[in-house]
C-alpha cells in the first residue's frame, strides 16, 4: 500500500564536512537501492528546499516505520506520513 | 514538468444532491481524461479525507494553472502548488 | 494494522433536530458493529468536546479509508489519521 | 482514568552515544514496570517518528504528573496531555 | 482534581434575540448552581473577549465532560481542557 | 486586579545541575513569599509539563511586569499574560 | 494604565446596508467620545484592512472590557488585548 | 507615515554579560535619540516580554528600514512591521 | 515607495452569477486603470488559487489603503500588505 | 515563467564575521550577475527584516532549483516559493 512521505533534513550546523558528504552517500546508496526494490515508488526534490516528497509502497505500517528508521538522514530529518489510497477517479490499476 | 497539488473538496452544505452528484460525474470525466492525455500523472485519495494528492506534468506554471481553473470542483476546493524537480538520488530518468 | 484516528463532528447549526438525532443513532449502530467485528478497536470521548479519539485495526489504508467514509457523520466531521506500529518498549503482543 | 499522552523525543544533538544509550535502556525498563502496574495501558510508535501515543489509566491528574516526571526522557520530550472519558458509543465497559 | 478549562462562545449570527437571551440566562443559572456546589471553583471574563477562563474541581474526567456537555451554551463553545495539578512551590493546601 | 499568566520554562541543556537547583531554590523562595503577600494568587501546575498556569493579583500592568520581571526564571521563560476581569455570572465577590 | 487593543471587523455577508451603516456611524460617535474623554488614546487603521490599532487609557481590566462590550461592533469583531506598561528606554514621561 | 513595529528581543544564551550590558545601553542611547528627534514616536513594553510595540513615524519604508537597520539588538530581535494610516474616526488630526 | 500586496479573493457562494461577474469586471476595469497611472506596478495570478501577488507604487500608506479599498473585490478579499525597499544588491535604480 | 521567492536567513549566531563578510559578498555578486542575465528579475528587501522578495523567471522548476542551490546563503536561507502566472486583468505582455 502507499504511503506520502515528505522529509525535510536539517543538518547540524557544525556537522564536519565529510561527516556530512557521508550520511548522504550512505542515504543515496539505501535510497537508491530501496528504489530498486520496488519500496520506495517515487523521489522528488520539493523546488528550493533541502526537502523531498516520496511515494512509499509497503506492506504496512510496520515496514514503513522500519524503512525510515534505516535511513542514515533519519535523526536530521522532520518526516510526515499520509497514507494514501485508490483515488476513485484513477484510470491506473497499478497505482495504489 | 512536475508539480504537486494538493486539494481538499468542501462542497457547501446547502447543495442539492443531484447538482453535487453531476459537478463529481464532470469532475470524474475531466480527470480521466486529463490522466489519459498524461497531464494528470498521479491521483491519490488521502486516507479519510475528501481530498487527494496528485502529480501534474504540465509545460510550466500557466498549463497547470489553466488546467485546475477547468475543473468542476475548483470553486469547492482548496489547492495548494509544490513545484517538484529531479531528485539526484532518484534512479529513474522518466519521473520529473 | 493500527490507525489512530482523531474524529471532530461539526453538525451544520440549522440541522432539523430529528436529522441530527438519526444520524446520531445511525452513527452509533454502525460504531458499535464495527467494534463488534473488531475493526473499531478503542473509541473514547475527549473531555469537554465533540469528538473522539479511535484505533482502527484494519487490513490497510483502502479498508481504513472505506470505513470511515461509511460512517453516517463523514461529511461532518474533521478527521485526522496517524498511522501506528508496535513500540520496541510494549510488553503486549497483540496491541499492534 | 484514561489520558491520551502524546510524546515527541528530542534528544540534544551532542549528548554522547552511550549517554543517549542509558537513557533510552532506563526509559524503557520504566515503560515496561508501568505497562505491567496496569499504568501506561497503551503504548504505540507513530510510523516515521521519534514519537509515541500513550494511553494512561491513573487516580488522576497528580498521578498521571508524577508518573510522567518520572520517565528518564522527560527533560527531552514535549509532551502533550489530553483527558478521556467514556465514549457512549463504546462497547466496552473497561476502556475508560 | 482541577481542571482549567477555557470557554470561547459564539452565538450564530441568525439567532432570534430571546432565544439567546434564554440561552445565557439559563447558562447563568446552571454555572451558579455549579459554583455554588463547589464544582466550577472559579469563573473569570477574558477582558476583551466573549470567552471566559474557568477552574473546575471535579471527580475526574468524565464528571467534568458530563458538567461541560450539560451547559445550555455547549453546543455554541469551542472548549479546552488543560489538566492540573498542585505545583511544588504553592504554599497553599487546598488549591489544588 | 487579576492577571492569567502561563510560564513555559525551558533551561538551556548545557546549563550545570547546581545552577540549575539554585535557579529553581531561589524561584519557589520568591513564587512564596509573593503568594504570601497575595499578590500571586493561584499557582499550578500543568499535567505533564515543565509550566504553569498562574493567578496574579496586582495594582496593574506595570507592578505584574516588574513581578515577572523579577523572577529568577524569567530569562528562560516564555510567558502570556491574559487580563481577567469579573465574570457576571460569578458569585464570588472577592474573585476578580 | 494602557492597553493596546487590535480589532477585525467582519460584518456578516447579508447584513442590510442601511443597518451596517447605522452601526458604523454609532461606533464613530462612540469612538470619538472616548477619544475626548482620553480612554481611547490612539485609534489608527491597519493599511489594507478593515482593522485598526488602538490604544486604551484606562484604570484596568474591568474599565477596558467595559468599554470594548459597549462598542456597536463588538458582536462583529475579533479583538486582542495586550498590557502595555513603561518603556525604560521611553523619554515621554506621559505615555504609559 | 506611520508604522506599528513590533519587536522580540532574543539574546543568545551564551552572550556574556558585558556585552549585553553594552548592547542595551547602546540600543536605549539610540531609542532615545529617535525618539527626540521625533522618528520614534512611541515606544511600549508588552507586560511579561522582553519584547515592545513601537510607533515609528518616517518619511518611507526605506528610512524604516535604515533606522531598524541600524539598532544594535537588530541581529538579535523579530521584527514585524504594520504600515498604519488615518482611521476615519480618529479626532486628532497630528496622530497619523 | 513598493508595497507588497497578497489578495485571496472569496465571493460568498451564494452570490448571483450576474453581480459576481459585474465585480469582476468593474475590479478588472479598475486594475487596469490603476496600472495605466503606475499605481498597481506588477500583478500576477498565484497558480492554482484565485489569489494574486501584486506591488503596488504609491506616495505612502495612505494612499495604498484608498487605493486598495477603492476595488469593488475589497469587501471580499483577504489582504496582507508588506512594506518592500530597495535591496542592497539589486542593480535596478527604478525598481523600488 | 515566474516565481515569487521569499528567502529569510538566519546565520549562525557564532559565524565568524570574515566568513560572513565573505558569504554575503559572494551571495551578491552571484545576485547581480543573475539580474543581469535576466534570471532573478526583481529582488526587493523586506522593510524591518534581512529577508527579501523575488521574482524569478526561468525556464521551469529544475532551473529555479538550480539557481537558488547556487546561492552561498543558501545553507542559511528559509525559502518559499509560488509559482506565478499571467494575470487576466494585467495590462503587461512581458510579465509572467
């Protein structure tokens, strides 16, 4: 089932510059490969924010949960979850 | 290019059924073709809300906002824009 | 799985008081089958206002959302969903 | 008595990691002894944050401030406190 | 216990003059009884405002939300509960 | 003439435990002495966190100012001040 | 002592012409006596609103509220109260 | 022209005490020199804050925006500026 | 001097077709005008709402209160002004 | 097409004042050299706020992204931004 994500992050001020070139490789590879998998449906960048908004497909709350706790940006990041259904008005079958 | 819109319906009270029953059947069929042609690319319920979340994939700001002016239901709605791009971790080259 | 839904019923003040009254009753033989069946899990009063705070134990977010979109008073009513999961420090087992 | 408790962790961005581990290790051993007191009835995760719903069963207002003082955490939570009552919708007869 | 209790009324704008008349006269009654008894410890006007801040002293949750459902002005009130409890620095014994 | 007053404190993380406690010794040795002289009136505590809801009785704006002002925790409070007047449906004469 | 006072008109939609006129032009007698009388020291218009800013000079709580409740528009407006007092940086020794 | 400015003053923790002391007394050295010179028309305290309502009268926004500009706590405040004009019922014809 | 000018426009639904169309149409004779003179320097429509982002150039905020409550849409629209100079890093000499 | 960008920074109260100097330098020779191809159309300063208003006009939301990415403040910059379309009633061809 999907799930609207919107993650804003928001990194320390004085985090180290390799630490921080870190967490996001580390966040690229996860998101990349979590999106290989099918989990993590759509990525987008929100214009002129340090934020995205992403489509999520899980199997419920639960793998939800445990997918954004593995994220390495988790602890910088201010998360809303909207759960999302089948829009009565879609003309996709595969979108829900 | 992307933009996320955001609707939440608020039909007046007063409004007899029938008229409320053919703004939706209007609004349904805008939709579906608006889907079919590509423009309205995703169409989401929000879970326990009358309102959805969707993706537009428009030339810029003035197709979009012509578009949501063409809707039935645009003077029972309130829409909030969220200009969408790219994201660099996203591994997909169709989805902005 | 979980849901923890907030539900804040705003009746129209020219409601003729019998609508109001079969609706109220309509809502709560629907309420209390649901609690019946399961699906409605906690439904308590929040003190000192119209509205209640639930858990919903459902398949997922489509079940949820054909739900509450039954329930006599949706178009009344302010509804918040927060989707839950178990807690690391819950002792129980079947609280999720 | 039941009071919905809503709590948002926050944990200083240079507290040490053992430090944050001991806390964390004592809250929980608390959580758990209340939780079997009969105290703390509900305790839920909300899907993608450092944040939990809590439903408590206490005398009344001064327990129900003592017990949360109490919690190691307490100085890196907001916390927000609700009263419940009975719904009399509900079916029932130990829920509130 | 003690619960502050803050009241905002608004009337609708259509209510004939003696209805509303008989609506606060009747509030009236019903709030001094209550002080009266000792149940509503302490009534104050907002200045500026059609609001009041109130301190109840009730049994627990579910007298003081079947005292606020009982005014004749619920149904036009917007309500907030905040529970309390004795602070540590109060030198008094029975305020709380 | 009474002032509501809610204090939210918030003591900055890396401040020493013992200035803390002093901070705190010499606010309650205030926050008595002034209720003693029946200038704060009421003082409790908010169920669940680190504020307070407060009754101050003053000669006006600029004695309650200099009060607050006072106060050993003022820099690392955030406070609303609230002008009371009597209620026409209290029955106390000696409340306002 | 003084207060200021900020006030937004919203007269209903269907309210009849001749009515809203009649009300404006007793709250502008009204305003004006006070104004000589000195109780309303300052009455400017936000720009763009029908709004405005006053400043009260009055003997307190009750005086002020006294004067808002008698205001023609009162039943049509939202106003907030703030205490004002003494500026220690204020070089007028008559503006407090 | 008129404007209403209001401004919250918020000084780093950490800043030590003399050059706070020096900042303030900077700031009131200024404050009063406005003031004489007629720029700063009034200047209150908001009873509880470390925070004033400000009436500043200039020839335009740019030298509203110089003179704020040039306060010393300005890195240090919120600001917020209401352009004000002539309300309709204003008797004093040198307030605006 | 610029003003900054946010207008969202909400016609009461009930409102004849014909009376909203002959606002709408005095609004835009009047718009045009006012931009004719340079009064009404920029106005463009925010995508997706029936609101606009205008700046205005007037003699100061007089004028821009006469000229704002002089539009037919005035009773109708929700307004925030805010007051813009000429910014350090611009390169434009007639742009504020 | 346009944009309507707000951007308030907000430096770290510890910046070093070099790095400021050098920051803002930078930031305002990457501004003009943007005004001058024609991309940040009008940039205007907040009147009492380091906080500005523009209007971008770029080839869609990717380039938009891109531009304000490049800003030096960027890391130190709230920003918001609404997407612009032609308004019916402007009497410009060239604006939006």
């Amino acid at each position: 089932m999907l799930f609207h994500v919107r993650m804003d992050v928001q990194l320390p001020p004085g985090m180290p510059a390799d630490q921080a070139a870190q967490l996001k490789a580390d966040e690229k590879a996860l998101a990349q490969r979590l999106q290989e998998e099918g989990k993590w449906r759509h990525l987008w960048r929100i214009a002129g924010q340090y934020a995205n908004v992403s489509i999520f497909d899980v199997g419920g709350n639960e793998e939800l949960h445990a997918l954004l706790m593995s994220l390495p940006l988790f602890p910088y990041m201010k998360i809303d979850v909207t759960p999302l259904c089948r829009h009565p008005s879609s003309i996709r079958t595969n979108d829900f």
